[in-house]
C-alpha cells in the first residue's frame, strides 16, 4: 500500500508524473493519519473487465469472460475503483449491471447477487501485468527477498504503532479480521501467500523483546551471557507481569477494533 510507504519512510515530498511534467506534493504530517487510514486511496484505475468468473451465482446469472461493465445500478462507471461503493450500497443484495459486450452495439442489464463483502464473484484483468516465472533454483533467493522485505514492511508497521499520530493502531485486528483476510472463493495462491504472510508475522512478533515472549526469554539469556549473573526471581516475576499486561491491553485493542468494525 502506497499510503503506507509513505508513513513508514517518514516521506515530506512526493514526486508525481502527470502527462510529460512531474508535480511535487507536499505531504502534510498533521494528517498523516487519515492518509495511513484510507484505503485504496491510491489505486490503479483499471477498466472493469472481467477476466473470469469465479462466483457460481456470477456466471449463472450471465457475466462472462471478456465482459465490460460499463455502469451499476443506472449510474456509469469506467473503472473498477468507481463500482465499488455502488456495490457497496447494494451488499447482500442484488445489483443490476450494464455488461458492454464485443460485438453487440447495446449493454445488456444482468441482475447480479451481490455479497455482503460487496464482492460479485469476478475476477479483474490486468492490463499491462508481467508475469515473472522461476524454476525451482531461482525461486529459492527469489523467495528469501520477497521474505525480507515483508519483513522489513512489518517492522515498519510495528514501529508505527508507537506513533498514536499515525493512526496505525486502528488497523490491528484479531482473528475476525484474519477471517475477513481470506477470500470467499477457495484460491490456492491467495491462501498461501496468506499463510505465509500470517507465520512471517506471527515470527516476527513472537521474537519481539517482550516478556512473556520468545523474544523476552532471548533477552533474558543474552543479559546472563553477557553478565554470568541470572535476573533475581523477583524480577523475572515483575517482568512477565509487565508483558502479559502489555499483550492482555493489546488483545483488548484488538478485539475492541474488529468490534468497532462490525459495529460500523
């Protein structure tokens, strides 16, 4: 996410390419927040084609390959990022979409079930895309960088949620959120890459130097290497006191966000 690079490299400026000129932006700290908070609020505008159906009530009610949905529910759309508070609107409903069809010269209204995540049960193409394939050999250090820097991505999200200003402590959710993540048609790569973020996190913050954790228990054996002496029990006591807390009040704002959510 773009808005979320911005905050993590602390960014004043950022340079644009508009036509054959490039435009500095200034980017307002004071507002940082609302930038981290918004979502899709940089995207690319993608015509809204389809390039399969993946959603049985999507291909039975009419949407093929190839489709171009040119407008929902009677207002015109282009892009995709323009349909999607019209289904939105209509979640858990039913949406009528103009389908522009190659060959015929006049949309044709499909009445389309719409769930309640707003989804259609479409996939979108994406002009444009390259797709890089690896043998077995090359995937190897292919895979360790993408691990590095998701990595690094995550150590810059932790960091900040130490800044109340950025607002990134909204985003931290419980295993509802985990829930909402996958998607609700089965996709073996999505629920892989997944998988893999979800451990990628999980290890990361289970080596973070709290106590309680792994990572505390680690701090714990470093002192006494470095010292020969072992923490007293008293404080190994107040310690593991201090970081149940810290995960105990990081639960309750976990839970406390998903419930928001749902609420809103």
């Amino acid at each position: 996410m773009l808005q979320a690079d911005l905050v993590r490299r602390n960014s004043s400026t950022a340079t644009v390419l508009r036509g054959r000129d490039t435009v500095v932006l200034y980017i307002d700290h004071a507002r940082i927040g609302e930038v981290l908070n918004s979502p899709l609020m940089f995207d690319l505008a993608l015509p809204f084609i389809i390039d399969s159906v993946t959603s049985p009530t999507a291909s039975g009610a009419g949407l093929k390959k190839g489709d171009r949905i040119c407008a929902v529910n009677g207002t015109e759309v282009e892009f995709v990022h323009q349909a999607r508070p019209l289904f939105k609107e209509a979640a858990g409903d039913t949406a009528i979409v103009s389908v522009c069809r190659v060959g015929e010269e006049e949309a044709v209204d499909i009445a389309v079930p719409v769930d309640t995540a707003a989804m259609i049960g479409v996939a979108i193409s994406n002009p444009g895309i390259r797709v890089e394939k690896y043998d077995f050999i090359s995937a190897i250090p292919a895979g360790w960088n993408l691990a590095v820097e998701t990595i690094r991505g995550y150590l810059g999200d932790l960091r900040l949620l130490a800044r109340p200003s950025t607002g990134a402590y909204k985003s931290v959710g419980s295993f509802i959120a985990i829930g909402q993540v996958f998607p609700s048609v089965w996709d073996w790569y999505r629920f892989l890459n997944i998988l893999a973020l979800l451990s990628i996190m999980l290890g990361v913050m289970n080596l973070l130097p709290i106590p309680g954790l792994d990572g505390g228990h680690i701090l714990f054996v470093l002192y006494e290497m470095a010292t020969g002496r072992k923490p007293s029990e008293k404080f190994l006591v107040i310690a593991q006191s201090i970081g149940f807390l810290l995960l105990l009040m990081l639960m309750l704002l976990a839970f406390g966000n998903d419930i928001g959510r749902l609420i809103h």
